[in-house]
C-alpha cells in the first residue's frame, strides 16, 4: 500500500541550515505538501510542489522533489528557534498519507 | 472566514460513553475531512465528505465511528461506546476540489 517515510529527529543550531527529508511510493499524485505541527496545534500548510517540478523556494523555504528516487527534501534556511516543530509530509491525490514526522529542534 | 474551526478542543470521558465532535470547513470549500493522529504518529485518514456525501471510509472506522455532513456545510463525528483505544486527537481539514487542505487545530479525547 502507499507508505511515507521520515527520519524522526533533526537537531541543528540557530542559523544554520535544516534540511528534513522523506520518501514515499505513490507516485501518481499531483502534489506533494509539506506540513508544519507545534505541540498541541493543528496541522499548518507550509508549502507543496507540483509533481513535474524539481525544486520550489517560497523565502526561507526549499522544497527538492527527486521523482525517480520518490524523494523529497525540505530545506530551511536561517534556521530560527520559532522553527522548532514536528514537520509532515504528505502524498496523495485526494486522501493524504502522512508520514510519522520528523522533529526539529533548533538550539540558540 | 476564520479557518477550519473544531469543536470542542478537549474532551475528557468515560469509557463506555458516547462522544460528539463538530467541524466547521471553510465556508466555500467542498470537501472535509476527518483524520486521527495518535502519539507521536502523523494523522491517518478516517473518512470524507464532498458536500453532502460521505464518499470514502477508512477500515479504521469502526461500526462505533459515524460521521454525517447534513447540509453540505459543518460535519459530526460521533464515537458510540468509547474504548481507551480511541484516545487521540481528532483533525477536521477542508478543501474545493482536489486543492491543498486546510487543517483544523483539532480535538483532543482523552478516554480514562
């Protein structure tokens, strides 16, 4: 079945770079979406990617998208204390699938 | 319009009780959707409406889950018998067409 997997813990200090990663098998959705998650809140739409496109910058933001590989990364530049967060990502045309999330924690 | 907003944000009961949580979608949107997300997992979809029709079901909906979108308009979802099982925080999103979803911050249930 259609799956999505995330490495589950990035530590990086403040200003550099974070760059979380996540793969995923379905390779028929038109978009894929990058989510943002802080404790005790709902999910925040971060940012998404047309599946015919290789890369996407929205500000701090970079989304790498590998279709052969099914790999997408997100990079954020500037790394601030206020990123800290769980981030999701998700495949699907209609229905998404998430994956367990990776857990930034930026150090001052 | 003040986003995808979810009722109530916390609830605590009994096992065995019956529980009621309301999403209000964005007034223009089309589809909602009800996911669960448990500890320290992403959400996992449960069930969607377009408009009035509930479309697709997950196997995680058990006979106990039942969810109705009378109007077209904000959306129930009712748990029958609760189990400690059903703990979890409970995410309403909505969306026109096949856009990007817009989530709620959810509701929590906590069974004891």
């Amino acid at each position: 079945g259609e799956d999505v997997e995330q490495s589950l813990f990035l530590s990086v200090r403040e200003g550099d770079s974070s760059v979380i990663n996540c793969t995923y098998t379905d390779s028929s959705s038109t978009y894929l979406y990058w989510y943002k998650q802080e404790p005790g809140a709902g999910l925040q739409l971060l940012t998404y990617i047309f599946s015919n496109m290789d890369m996407k910058q929205d500000q701090r933001l970079t989304v790498l998208l590998n279709k052969k590989d099914k790999h997408l990364s997100l990079r954020i530049a500037d790394t601030q204390t206020g990123d800290s967060a769980i981030y999701f990502c998700a495949d699907g045309e209609n229905k998404l699938i998430f994956g367990s999330g990776t857990r930034l924690l930026v150090r001052p | 319009d003040t986003g995808v907003s979810q009722n109530p944000r916390h609830k605590i009961t009994k096992r065995g009780q019956n529980v009621t949580f309301r999403c209000d979608p964005i007034s223009e949107h089309n589809r909602l959707y009800w996911y669960r997300q448990t500890l320290g997992q992403g959400p996992e979809f449960l069930t969607y409406f377009q408009n009035e029709a509930q479309l697709e079901k997950s196997r995680l909906l058990s006979d106990r889950f039942s969810a109705e979108r009378p109007k077209g308009s904000f959306s129930t979802l009712e748990i029958q018998r609760t189990e400690q099982g059903d703990s979890a925080m409970y995410l309403c999103a909505s969306t026109w067409g096949q856009g990007a979803k817009t989530f709620g911050s959810g509701t929590r249930l906590t069974v004891v």
